[in-house]
C-alpha cells in the first residue's frame, strides 16, 4: 500500500549521497507541503513527493516515533522522511 500512496515503486540512493540522519518531532508536526504527487492524511501517514520552502521531499510515514529524516546531496530528493524498522540502528548504520 505504501507504493500506492506514495506514487513511487523504489528509491536508490548511493550511500555517499547521505549527509545525515536524525530524528527530528518538529518536522512531523503540521503542513508536509505541496503534494506534487503524494497522499496526506493528517494523524494517519503521509507519502509521497512534496515540496516545502522550495525543497523537494520524499516522505513515506504511517508511525511517526519510527520515523527518521535523511539529509541528501546531489540528489532528486533535498531530504526523506521515512518510517524504519528501528530508527536507532538505522540512524547509526547512516552515521557510519
């Protein structure tokens, strides 16, 4: 279902494009963007491609406190907001 709302199949992202991952509540709370496309249902998930402060972000959220924030450089996407297994051991695999 999650690629049904996000309008996206994968996403592949060389590891040396990753600038850093975090946790970070205050970029879950209100307004995601513009939808450009993507699906929003506030309090339930957001996915797809959204545009902010004229950045172009990929989220794919159903539970927030699984939820991390990827920074990227010289990719499609300024940054992903993603739902992970285990936002702990992701976040220290990126950091590596």
């Amino acid at each position: 279902m999650h690629k049904l709302w996000a309008f996206k199949n994968q996403l592949t992202i060389p590891f040396n494009h990753v600038l850093k991952a975090y946790q970070d509540k205050k970029s879950l709370e209100g307004w995601a963007g513009w939808r450009l496309p993507g699906t929003s249902i506030p309090g339930i998930f957001t996915a797809g491609t959204f545009y902010k402060s004229g950045n172009k972000i990929f989220w794919d959220v159903s539970n927030q406190e699984k939820c991390i924030v990827v920074d990227l450089k010289d990719e499609e996407y300024k940054q992903l907001v993603i739902e992970v297994e285990n936002p702990e051991e992701t976040i220290q695999l990126l950091s590596e």
